[in-house]
C-alpha cells in the first residue's frame, strides 16, 4: 500500500447536511490524531465556492484510508480507493465547477491486511484570490509547453531556482526559491510527478546542498532533453509495431529529487532527469562506493539511455490492472511487470541491459532459487528499488528474472505477435510463470 495523505484542517462542530452529522472543516487548521476502526466512518462538510481552489492532505497514521469527496447531490467528485500503505501521504486538489456544501468521507479501506484501527490527520487549505490570480497566471503562461506531448520546460525552472540561491541568505530563502520558481511553475506533467513522487522544496534544498559537486556537473547533461522529440517518435513508432493497441502517453521531463528515472501518472510518462541523463562523466563522488553511484554512471550516448527509459516506461502505460480479484503473489506479479517492460522495451529501443543482467546470467539458478523461496512475500526490498540497501549482488535483480521469463515465453510462442500481447497484459502472475516454461526449463539443468 503505497499512497499519500493530506493533512486536513477540520473544525470539530456538529452540523446536519443531507440528514447526516458531519463535522464542519474549517480551513488552514491542522486536526491530529483522529481515531478511525472497522465501524466507524467520519464524514466531514465543507462549503466551496465555484472558482475557488482547495488543497486536501490526509496523513495515514497506522491504518489505509479510503475516502471520497461528494456534491451536494451527493455524486463522488474525487476518490481514492486504492491505497498501498498504512502510513504517509496523499495529496489532491479539487476546484468546483458550482458553489456548495461537500462531503468529505472518511473510513477504514477494507482489506484483510489492513489494520483494525488506527489514526489520521487532516488538513484542508483554500488558495486566496491573489494565489488563484498568480496560478491563472502561469497557467496561461504553460498553455503552449502543456499542449506539446513531451515537456522539458521545467528543466530551465528548475536551473533557474538553482541558479538564483546564490541571492538566498538563509535556508527558508532557498525554499522559497525552488517553491516559487520551479515547483509553483510546474507544467501539467511536473504537477503530476510532485503527487507521484512527494517532490518538496525542502528536499531539494536539503539535495543540492548534500550534493553540490553532482548538481554542478549534471547539468548540461540534463539539457540533452531538448533533443529528444525525434528519439520520442521512434519510441511509439516502434511499440505500436509490436503491439497495434499502443496508447501513447504525454512526456515530461523535470528535476527529480533522484528517487526515480521514470515512473507514470494517468497521462503522463515521467521522467527524473538528473538519474536518467547521468553518466561516468558526471562527478558522482560524493555518492561514495555504492550500488546507487554506479547505476548513475552510466556509459554510452545520452539520448540512448533516454530512449530506453521512455521505452520502459512506456510498457508501464499500457499494463493493465487485475479486475475484481486479489494479486496472487505480490512479488512475483512485482518483479514480472518490471522485467516486462525491460523486455518489451528492449525490443523496442534495442538499449544494452544493465549490469543487473551480466550478474544474472552467470548465476541464473541461483538467482532464481532464491527468489522461489520468496515468491508470494508481500515485502520486494531484496528484489526491486533497492539500490541503497543491495551490497554483495547488484540492486534489482528482479527486473532480471522478470525479463527472463518473458523472454523464455515469447522464445517459446509459436505467435510472437500474440505473446507480445499476452506479455503486455499480464495479470496472473502464476498462470503466466506455468505457461512460460521458465521454472521447468532451469530444473532440467
């Protein structure tokens, strides 16, 4: 469970709104430790005002929330049913289309591997006019950079922001100004990443002073983005060859807070620019002798390395999610949706496979031995995303084996085209092991 949650300012009084008790929000107030278990359900009114704009966080604290925002025709205007933590953060923004009074509700997200109770913090803010006048601003202002399919202007805010601390005398003047000129000039797809991977000014304050000598190295790497519209073209040309149902997705490239080369949003491929365009020449000493510091340097031209990313990441946009059932084996179905899209995406951008994969291949049986002796484990740490923890084998050897049965799977299709489908839209984990013949292919070795 992996989401994040809002803090929201809630004013407990006792109001009647559609025949219920809620508990009136009052906004930019902080209200802690609200206990929450199986039987209870809080629901809370708030009055918005068509035009305004109001910012929602919860902090999940020891339990996964499901909650959702109704009119006052009691229709749902934004949800979240899908948490992946009982811990953490989510945030979400909500402008009204009419005046009225809505229904925040809150209550236990119903899984037998939820905790029977726990707490949550809620917070809720209004954007004054002068807020709201300044994003109108700069949204009119984005407008062009929003309708291209791939943007890289938050590449010059973010250098802009870097650029401009050597006018900050204190720390709270260096957040400021990466609050005000990168992260409050985020294009649509920066908005998204923010959501998606928790981006502060704080953290990247916190970043660019740990890590100056990278920063300062970096950077002209980063304005290789510029150049990546033709290499883009041939991504999706490509995929939609091996798979005709391809969708491609918008692009966007920002500064990360490097805990990510790429990920995706609803309708957006996002990439971390300072992973995805580090190479050996990049001076990566103050990462030290580390698994992290060695996948940032990277070798080979630039733009190859961002067309295999995109390439990934582009299989993640067109996975499709279980229906109506539970995952059966969280890590095998994990490490599968990760090796598919290296698999897929090689065939797609022909990029080289990382150092993850020579390991892999010397020592395949053993690699997979382990792994069998976890296969429905909840916890991925010794498999996926874990480049700060992996000391004497290289990070992410799931994605290896993920790659290797898809590889043994399509090896094995008599329809390649058919197999190039199946593999893309993998949603059974131990059916699609069974019929790829990988297991019984290494016992027979």
């Amino acid at each position: 469970m992996k989401k994040h949650f809002f803090f929201f300012l809630v004013f407990l009084c006792h109001t009647h709104v559609f025949g219920q008790n809620h508990s009136a929000v009052v906004f930019s107030k902080l209200y802690p430790d609200l206990a929450l278990d199986k039987s209870k359900v809080e629901n809370f009114s708030l009055k918005l005002e068509k035009g305004g704009i109001y910012q929602f966080s919860l902090q999940q604290q020891g339990i996964a929330l499901y909650y959702v925002l109704k009119s006052e025709s009691n229709a749902p205007v934004f949800e979240c049913n899908t948490p992946d933590d009982i811990d953490g953060y989510e945030k979400f923004e909500y402008k009204p289309e009419k005046s009225g009074t809505f229904i925040l509700q809150v209550k236990r997200f119903e899984h037998e591997e939820n905790t029977e109770s726990g707490k949550f913090t809620l917070l809720v803010t209004s954007l004054s006019k002068a807020e709201i006048a300044v994003r109108e601003k700069i949204k009119a202002e984005l407008a062009t950079e929003n309708r291209k399919t791939v943007q890289t202007i938050d590449i010059d805010h973010f250098w802009e922001a870097y650029d401009n601390l050597k006018y900050c005398k204190t720390r709270d003047d260096s957040v400021n100004s990466f609050q005000k000129l990168y992260l409050d000039r985020a294009t649509d797809g920066l908005l998204d990443f923010i959501q998606v991977r928790e981006f502060t000014a704080k953290k990247y304050v916190t970043l660019v002073t740990k890590y100056p000598r990278f920063y300062q190295s970096i950077r002209k790497n980063t304005y290789q983005t510029k150049k990546v519209e033709a290499v883009i073209d041939s991504v999706f040309f490509n995929f939609k060859k091996l798979y005709p149902n391809f969708k491609p997705f918008k692009v966007c490239f920002a500064m990360g807070i490097l805990n990510t080369g790429g990920t995706i949003s609803n309708q957006f491929v996002l990439i971390g620019t300072e992973i995805t365009t580090s190479t050996v020449e990049v001076d990566l000493s103050e990462f030290g002798n580390t698994e992290f510091s060695r996948n940032l340097a990277k070798t080979g031209n630039i733009l190859q390395s961002i067309k295999g990313m995109i390439a990934h990441e582009c299989v993640h946009t067109q996975q499709k999610m279980p229906s109506g059932k539970e995952i059966k084996c969280e890590l095998l179905y994990r490490i599968m949706r990760e090796g598919f899209c290296d698999f897929i995406g090689t065939l797609v951008s022909s990029n080289k496979l990382g150092s993850n994969h020579d390991y892999g291949n010397k020592h395949e049986e053993l690699v997979w031995r382990d792994l069998k002796n976890e296969l429905c484990n909840e916890n991925i740490g010794n498999w996926l995303y874990n480049y700060s923890t992996a000391k004497e084998k290289p990070a992410d050897l799931g994605y290896f084996l993920g790659y290797k049965i898809a590889e043994e799977y399509y090896n094995n299709a008599s329809d390649k085209r058919q197999a190039i489908v199946d593999i893309v839209e993998m949603t059974d984990p131990i059916r699609f092991l069974e019929l790829s013949k990988y297991d019984q292919k290494l016992r027979k070795q």
